[in-house]
C-alpha cells in the first residue's frame, strides 16, 4: 500500500464573505455571499469564512448555504463562521446557526491591543480562549481554528503560550493575524516557523496590505510553517477587497504558490486548485462589491495579458512564454463575452411575469405554469432590492434550481427584536 504522503501542504482558505465585507463602504447581498461560496468551492478553496454566526442578520443565510452543504451543493469546501473568542459568542453562534460545525474563534493577543482595547492581562485572553473552544467542542464544534489577532506586534514567547493552551484544549489550527500588515517576509517567516516548531499545530497566516505585502508576507507565512513542519493555511479574499488596503489576493497568492521561481518545487497545495475559475469569481466579486479590478490585477486586471511595445508583443507573438508567466486560457480569460446591444429586459423589483419569462428563456430556464414563473420572479424581485442591481444570470439559475433555499437567503425579517 502506497503510504501517505506526509509532508506538510498549503491549503486556501478565503476569508471575502467576513474580513472582505468588514470593508468600510461596501458590503454583499445574502445571495451573493452564496455565489461566491460556489464560486469558491468550484475552484478548490478548502475553507470559506462564510460570515458571522451571532450577527442576527447572517443566521438565515448561514443556515441555508449549511443546507447546501448537506444536498451536496456546497461540497467538498468546509464553511466556518468568525466568533469572538469568548463563552457568549459561542453560545449565541449555536443559538443563531445550530448547523454550525467550523469555527475561528477570534482573540487579541498584542500588548497594544491587552492595554489600549481589552484592558485584560494576557492570562485573561489566555482563560477566555480556552474557555471559548471548550464550549464550542462541547456545543458540537467539528473544526476550531483560534486567532490571535494582532499576532505581529505580539511577543513571540506570549504565542506560543496561547498557541500551546489553544491546542491543550482540542483548538485544530492557529491563525497568525497581521492585523496591521506591519510584518514583512523575512520576519512573518521566523514567526510562523517558530509558532509551528513550538506550537506544533497548523498554521493561518492572514495578512493585510498596509505596507504593500500581503501576497509575499502570506508566501513567506506560509513556507515558514511548513519547515517547522505544519500545514499552512493562506487567509485570502478575492480581488485583495478588505479592510484599509485590504487583504491577500486570492488569485496572486495562488499564483505565487504555484508560479513563483522554484516554489512549487517544495511547498506544495494540499488540494488541487483549478484556475479557469479565477477570471469569473474576480468578475462577480467586481460586479457585486462594485469595485472595478485594477488594470493592473495579476491575472485578471484588463493588462495583464496585454503586450503594446514592439519587441514585447513580437516576443510573445513568438511564443508566449518570452513574455508570460501563464496563459490567460488558465485563468479562463479569453471567452468571448455576450453584450447585448439592442433591446435588453433586466430583471428588477418591479418586473413583471412576461419579461422574466423572456429574460429566464434565454438562458434556458423554462417553468411549468405561469404561478411556477410567478414564484420564481417573485424571489429574482426580492434579490434585486437586496443588491440594488441587475442579477447576474448565476443568481437567476441559483434561484430557479434551489427556490426554497433562495427564499430562507432572501428573507430579512429581524429574527427578535428584544426591547419592542
Ligand atoms: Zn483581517
């Protein structure tokens, strides 16, 4: 029998649906928080964030996308909610979403953060963390990744203090918050090293771009962790959407795992990757954010496969690789695009039966009877005044195959209002 390979990996784990939405000024439907959790687990990413499960508004669109997990919509991604690390929010994740089975349960750990926010010593942060991943293992907890938020301006000896009393009790992975974006690779890859040496769990590395080094600094993470001999797990969001100047590309991190000079060679993805979905899923978080991809995006930007100069385009008229690291066909770029340039129906709050039709026959979605159309639309409707903008025709698909749980996405009452 051919024995397992037991050399450490680098999974994704894509944190859009939680740090991506925290952005300041932008947010996400319901229903398009789920077009990316397909679009995610469509092309590999082992973990989606998929939102906050004691945010009173989210509980019905976790439970739902939980549901798709279960009919095998949503398979093989695991979905994980962020909680505080803290007993409460652990009895009130359970509460809101009772299918929840991966959590991160989030904590301070710098001195800055124990002083200037918590106002608690580190043996407090220490008490309420474990406290936190007891309760949730014994509330049915499958997975627990515990964060130390803030890790790079944390003293290393104090992680590993937290990282040893995390794994004590049962916690199965340790995130390395670069809250700040303040570390650099040289110094992220001796911490996440010593966290894996010392700790001897896997190690997160999430890293924010304040100083221009997410992608490398997650790179760096995550070589770290595995010479100290753990798997990685890069936080990314697509499109680097995030808070202040945002997160780890998704895309360039996967590139540079796979493509960057000699890389590949040793530090390998746990699970294979497939690319052809990057040029969609950074087309829809565009569309969905409203945030335009920069001309400059690797990979998907609108000049990343674009050659002016003589010589340049002449080189990569000749082959290809004179001047291209990878092909656009991988990222799926090069379909052509269908714009309609005449009469257009769009699907709005305010359509109606005949035109949804019309609209629906285009891409192939026939109903049985006019209340079956009706039905439908009427969910298309309720999506539309959620995201302010013409539906993608995934979303109308997603509507048309799974009403039901489109319906339990789509509705917003507020759950318990305690004080009316
Ligand atoms: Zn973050």
């Amino acid at each position: 029998m051919a024995k397992k390979d037991q050399t450490p990996k680098i999974y994704f784990l894509d944190v859009t649906n939680r740090d991506g939405v925290q952005t300041a000024k932008l947010g996400l439907s319901k229903l398009e928080k789920t077009l990316i959790n397909i679009y995610l687990n469509e092309m590999g990413v082992f973990q989606s964030e998929f939102g906050f499960p004691t945010t009173r508004h989210e509980a019905r669109y976790l439970e739902a996308n939980l549901e798709l997990v279960k009919i095998g919509v949503l398979k093989p991604i695991r979905l994980e909610g962020w909680i505080r690390a803290i007993v409460d929010d652990v009895k009130t994740a359970f509460k809101y979403v009772p299918n929840i089975k991966h959590l991160n349960l989030s904590i301070s750990t710098s001195e800055q953060m124990l002083k200037g926010k918590l106002k608690k010593t580190g043996d407090d942060v220490i008490k309420e963390m474990t406290d936190a991943v007891d309760a949730a293992r014994a509330m049915g907890a499958e997975s627990i990744g515990v964060n130390a938020e803030d890790a790079s301006r944390t003293d290393l000896s104090f992680l590993v203090k937290f990282g040893l009393a995390a794994k004590e009790h049962g916690a199965d992975r340790l995130r390395y918050c670069d809250t700040l974006g303040y570390d650099n690779p040289f110094t992220i890859y001796e911490s996440c090293r010593a966290l894996a040496e010392n700790v001897g769990l896997p190690i997160e590395q999430h890293c924010h771009g304040d100083l221009g080094m997410a992608v490398a600094n997650s790179l760096a993470g995550a070589k770290g962790a595995i010479d100290g001999g753990q798997d990685a797990y890069i936080n990314t969001t697509i499109n680097g959407i995030g808070e202040r100047a945002g997160n780890a590309d998704l895309l360039a991190c996967i590139l540079a795992v796979t493509k960057s000079r000699g890389f590949a060679e040793k530090y390998q993805l746990g699970n294979p990757i497939k690319l052809t979905v990057a040029a969609k899923i950074a087309e829809f978080a565009s569309y969905a954010f409203d945030v335009p991809i920069p001309i400059n995006q690797p990979g998907v930007g609108a000049n990343a496969f674009a050659h002016a100069s003589g010589i340049h385009a002449d080189g990569v008229l000749k082959d290809p690789e004179n001047y291209e690291l990878y092909s656009y066909k991988e990222l799926g770029r090069g379909k052509p695009k269908f714009v309609e340039t005449g009469r257009e129906i769009i699907s709005g709050q305010y359509s109606g039966v005949a035109g949804f039709r019309h609209l629906m026959g285009k891409i192939n979605v026939s109903f049985g009877s006019r209340e079956e159309a009706n039905d439908v639309l009427e969910l298309a409707r309720y999506a539309n005044v959620l995201s302010h903008k013409p539906l993608v025709e995934d979303e109308l698909l997603f509507i048309a195959k799974y009403p039901l749980i489109a319906q339990k996405i789509l509705t917003l009452t507020p759950l318990v209002l305690e004080t009316m």
